[in-house]
C-alpha cells in the first residue's frame, strides 16, 4: 500500500542519518504543511487520516485544494496507523514529507550593506532549543540563523517547536566554528558571544545605525568555549538575579536580539 511507503519515508526523517539518505525532513498538522507550502518549501508527499479527509474544516479543504493543484501527492492512511506515524500527537491527523532545502550561503540571504543581524547557534544540539531558537531569531528581527555543529535544525522535534518560523527565516548550517566566523567576517558581521558573566552588559552595548552584529549563543550545558570567545569581537552578558547561574539558551537569545536590535525596531 503506497500510505505505507510514505509512512515509513516519513519514520526514518527522525533521524539524522534517515533525513540525509532520503533528503526530506517532515512535518504535522495542517498548519505546519500549509506554513512550509504558502513559503514554497518542495512538498513532494502528504498523509492525511480518514478522519482528516471526513470533517476537515474550510481553511483545511483550501489547503489540500491547493495541494492537489501543486500536483503534490496525496494519499489517505487509516487513522490508526498515521497516529503510529505521529507517535499519538494531536496534530490534525496529517503528515507531510518535504525535501531537504540547500543551505544558502551567507551573503546571498543578508543585505549587502547597512544594518543585518544574525543569530548563531553554536553546538546547540537539543532540537528543542533549536526550534525554539529558529522561532526567535524570526520573532527577534534576525536576517538569518546559522547552526554549526551536530544540530540538526530539520530535526522532527525542532521543526514542531519552531511552530513554521523554520520556513520564514533563512536557515544555514555551517560545517565548522572556523568556517562560521570566516563567513561572517566576509559579510562584515561583529561577532557578538553571549557569556555568562565575563562580558560587558548588554544594556551598556548601543549598536551603530549601521552595525552589522552576529549574536553567537552556546549549548545550554556548557556555552562558548573560552578560546571561541576570545576569538570575537566582543562578549556581552545579561544581568542576573544573585545565585542564578543561566538563563535558558532561547531567553537569553530574545534579550540580546532586543538589547541589539536595528535602528528600525527589528
């Protein structure tokens, strides 16, 4: 049975190895498959319940309209077997499987010159926090996000929590420490490493109209590395309350892209 195929396409984007063999990612729920279409991102198979197909609501008959249109395939599974595909997740009783997109470079998604800003991710590999970045850097005025290291920002679980912003924001992954801070350098970015308490408050930080600003965070376990840091431009710190040692990765996130924000309010 074909729902079968796609359903086990679908099964092994969870992991890395299986979205690398097959060059798709996947995503759930209506909203999600019609957040990546309405961005253009390729979809090339959708499962959806019987139910689905039954009481699906206006906005939801649009979309598959307008899949059908796209020439997008789509194939009816029995309830019971998409909820073992969606691991039992109230997502609408869809589930969709799109190609990988190629990682654009770095200059061709920034402005080419005046104010950019860019939120790194540096081997930050829980999903979560990934997704859950991605969602800040669109929310936060970020230009692009890069990821280095083993994260995977099409990781099944960052895609859910990035809640569609994955589609919305120029998405890289660069290979290595060195190759981010060469690429950035090349786009005239200053780069920023957020530490703990060794960096200059971030309040104290009043960007340039045409600052061009490169916000770098670390895991949530361990942060930056010492000779990382040192090898940027400057390092800024949020204040915290006494005997508290962190923020979580994605707060701390939200308040620099704040604190660092462009002369426009973004």
């Amino acid at each position: 049975m074909r729902w079968k195929t796609i359903a086990t396409e679908i099964e092994r984007t969870a992991t890395a190895r299986g979205r690398a063999a097959g060059g798709h990612f996947s995503v759930e729920g209506f909203r999600l498959i019609e957040r990546a279409f309405s961005a253009g991102v390729e979809i090339e198979s959708v499962l959806i319940g019987e139910s689905s197909v039954t009481y699906a609501d206006l906005r939801a008959r649009r979309l598959l309209d307008q899949l059908e249109k796209a020439d997008v395939e789509i194939v009816e599974a029995p309830d019971i077997g998409l909820s073992h595909v969606t691991e039992g997740r109230e997502t609408g009783a869809i589930a969709a499987l799109l190609k990988l997109p190629k990682s654009p470079s770095l200059r061709s998604v920034l402005p080419g010159q005046g104010p950019a800003r860019v939120l790194a991710a540096i081997d930050v590999d829980d999903p979560g926090n990934l997704g859950a970045l991605i969602r800040t850097a669109l929310a936060g005025g970020a230009d692009a996000f890069v990821v280095t290291g083993p994260g995977d920002p099409y990781h099944p679980r960052a895609v859910r929590i990035s809640r569609g912003s994955l589609f919305r924001i120029p998405v890289l992954r660069i290979s290595s420490n060195d190759d981010l801070l060469a690429s950035l350098a090349a786009c005239d970015m200053e780069t920023i490493a957020a530490v703990t308490r060794e960096g200059r408050n971030v309040a104290a930080v009043k960007p340039g109209a045409r600052a061009r600003l490169a916000i770098c965070v670390g895991s949530e376990a361990f942060g930056l590395g010492d000779s990382l840091v040192k090898r940027m431009d400057r390092s800024v710190s949020i204040p915290m309350a006494k005997d508290v040692d962190s923020f979580s990765v994605h707060a701390a996130a939200a308040i620099l892209l704040y604190a660092l924000r462009k002369p426009d309010g973004t």
